[in-house]
C-alpha cells in the first residue's frame, strides 16, 4: 500500500469528510450539536475574502464588446493578482475551516476543566485521520484548540496540535495560530486574525515563520468599498488592489505594474485617469 505524507493527505481527507454531516449523515446536520456551549463557529465564508467582483467574466467585456475590452489593461492585469490571491487563501483556509465545521457537527463531550471536545474520525481500509477539536469558555473569549491523529500515513501523527487560537463576539472576531509539525518543534507558522474596526471587516493572513516571515495580506471591506493588499517583508514592497463593489471602479498599486504608480479603471472597467 502506498503511504502518503499527512499533511497533503488530511487536507483531502477533511474535503471528503465535510460532505458527509452537511449532506445529511449525523444527528441533525442544520447546525452543529450543542455547540452553545462553547461558542459559536466563525461563518466560514467571514474567513475568506469575498473576490466575487473578478469573478470570470463578471466585468471583462462590457456593451463596447470586444472592441472596449483592449482598453481594461489595469482592471484585468488586477484580475490576474486577485485569482492568486484567491487560490492562495483558500488552498491554506479551507482544510482546517473545514475541519473546524466537521468536527462541531459531530457530538460533543464535556470535560472535567469545563471544556468541550468534539471528535471526529475519517476511516478509508488502514487509513485513518482523527480530529479532535476543544473549546472552552474564557471570560468574553471561547478558546480552541484543534489537534490531528492518523493511521496509515508515514509518518503518523499522534494528537499533534495544528491549530489554535480564541474568538469572540459569536465568531465575529478572532485569531488562529497554525503549527507545522513538519517543522522541529511544531512551530507557529501563520496566523489569521479577523473582526472590524473604524476601517470596516478585516482578514489577515500573515506568515510568522520560515522564508516568508513578516508577509501579510489583508482583505478589508467597508461597502461598498473593498481592498487586497500585501506587504512583502523581505522586499520592503506593498501591493493594493482596491475596488467599489457597486459602481465597479478600482484601482491597483503595484511596484511591478505602470512604473509603480496608481493605475485606476472607471465604472466600465476602462482605464482611466486617477484623480
């Protein structure tokens, strides 16, 4: 049998098992049990950046058809940054989000230090990956803690921790700490904060660890004004896109992209001067 590295393997695992409690299996898949008692889980889409406005095609070609389209140079090179960045936050958001959501549809059992635990076990022949999520309140805080377990991967992980962190007002701010067990000594290597402040919602993403230590990218929404920007630590460099979800203009700063300088589109996504 081939034994495959965890760390891609749980992430698939997690995929495939999230489609199990909310397509029906379990006690009562339209929210989690008891899950009052510790908290409620962050709405996962509050934990993604809303990228709907570069959705494919939503705004590419308008009534000047064709024709208009070689005149939305700035809109579509930002277009091509946001399907990155999109990729990206959800390649490193979904596998443990998802487990998050799995594991609070499954029921849980209350501890002696006045936490809950929720566990939930994947089995596929000798394969086997085991989550196993705490929460426990703390004051206006819930506390959590996610750690993994698998069988049949090389090598196998024994109740290591991947993630924790604490959230607040119902899930509508917080901030998770995420581990590298593939580092020596189960490091923290991320770290994603969320909640609003006087400049609207935020979402943080930040590298704490490893090469890209110090890199953080924020996605920020006030309506209808939004944002992406990217501070690149080692390079000293700030990337901004920036966009109003209901006239459609944006811009784009990049250091890569019109010698650096602020590249707007108007209404139509044409380019346009900036004001």
């Amino acid at each position: 049998m081939s034994r495959r590295r965890p760390t891609a393997a749980l992430a698939l695992l997690l995929l495939l098992a999230a489609a199990l409690p909310l397509a029906g299996c379990g006690s009562d898949p339209a929210e989690p049990n008891h899950a009052a008692q510790a908290g409620t889980l962050p709405d996962p889409e509050r934990l993604v950046p809303d990228l709907a406005f570069f959705e494919p095609g939503a705004a590419l070609v308008d009534a000047d058809g064709a024709k208009g389209a070689a005149s939305k140079a700035h809109f579509v090179n930002a277009y091509l940054r946001v399907v990155v960045v999109d990729a990206l936050t959800r390649l490193v958001l979904t596998p443990p989000v998802t487990a998050f959501a799995v594991a609070l549809h499954t029921v849980p059992s209350p501890q002696p230090d006045g936490s809950w635990l929720w566990v939930y076990t994947w089995v596929n022949g000798e394969e086997e990956a085991q989550i196993r999520l705490r929460g426990r309140e703390a004051g206006a805080y819930v506390e959590w803690e996610m750690r993994v377990s698998t069988v049949g991967f090389e090598p196998a992980l024994d109740n290591v921790l991947w993630f924790e962190g604490r959230t607040a007002r119902e899930g509508a701010e917080g901030r998770w700490l995420f581990h590298d067990h593939e580092l020596a000594g189960n490091p923290v290597v991320a770290e994603l904060a969320w909640g609003d402040d006087a400049g609207g919602e935020y979402l943080t993403l930040a590298a704490v660890a490893g090469p890209d230590a110090g890199d953080e990218l924020t996605y920020r929404h006030a309506a209808p004004h939004c944002s992406v920007v990217f501070a690149d630590a080692s390079a000293g460099l700030d990337y901004d896109i920036r966009w109003n979800e209901a006239d459609g203009s944006g811009s784009l700063q990049v250091p890569d992209y019109n010698g650096g300088a602020r590249a707007c589109w108007d209404t139509r996504q044409n380019d346009t001067e900036c004001e």
